[in-house]
C-alpha cells in the first residue's frame, strides 16, 4: 500500500475494579484514493525456543516520536506519572522554590 501519511491513535482506559488499564491502537492511512483504518489485535505470547537463543527478537511494536507522545499524554490522563519524579516540571519548580527560600535563610534577606 503506497500511503501518503499514517497515524497511530492509542487510548487508555484505567479499569478501577481490575486495577488493570486497557489499551487500544488504531492505525489510520491515507493515500489520495481512500483512507483505510486497521485496529490491532490482543498480544500473543509465544514461548521462545532454543532456537531463539542469540537472536535479537523483533520489536513488539514500534511508535515514532508524535505517536510515542501521544501514548505517554494518555498514561498521563490515565493519572500515570513517572516514579522517579525528577526532570519534570513540577520537580523543577519545586527546587527553584526551595533555592529561593535558602538563600533568604542564608543572606537573610525576603524571598521573591
């Protein structure tokens, strides 16, 4: 298929009762003819073999960076965030703050 632009959509849902959250991946292409939607499939697991030994397996699926970005805006919305908490904004703001209340303690003087 000779397609001008594809877009990945993926939507998460938090189930409260399973604690589990669902995913679902719709892929939308377009080509000057039609547009064609495909939606993708539960994972299978499949056990590996001896033979796999020492290969590299193939992604199970790979996203570019806007794609990538949108399944890490629906965590988000999901009430996802990062367990480390470092480099956001928040934790960013949250130092500044801290440095400028130091600094009065130190030289004595109001913060901002």
């Amino acid at each position: 298929m000779n397609t001008y632009c594809k877009k990945l959509d993926i939507i998460a849902q938090r189930d409260p009762w399973s604690k589990q959250v669902g995913f679902w991946m719709r892929q939308t292409a377009w080509t000057p003819s039609y547009v064609e939607h495909a939606i993708a499939q539960p994972l299978v697991f499949r056990a590996l073999t001896d033979a796999d030994q020492g290969f590299i397996q193939p992604f199970t699926f790979s996203a570019n960076e806007d794609d990538a970005q949108r399944l890490m805006d629906e965590l988000w919305r999901c009430g996802f965030r990062p367990s480390e908490g470092s480099g956001s904004a928040g934790s960013l703001a949250a130092t500044e703050r801290h440095l400028e209340d130091m600094r009065a303690l130190v030289f004595k003087k109001q913060p901002k």
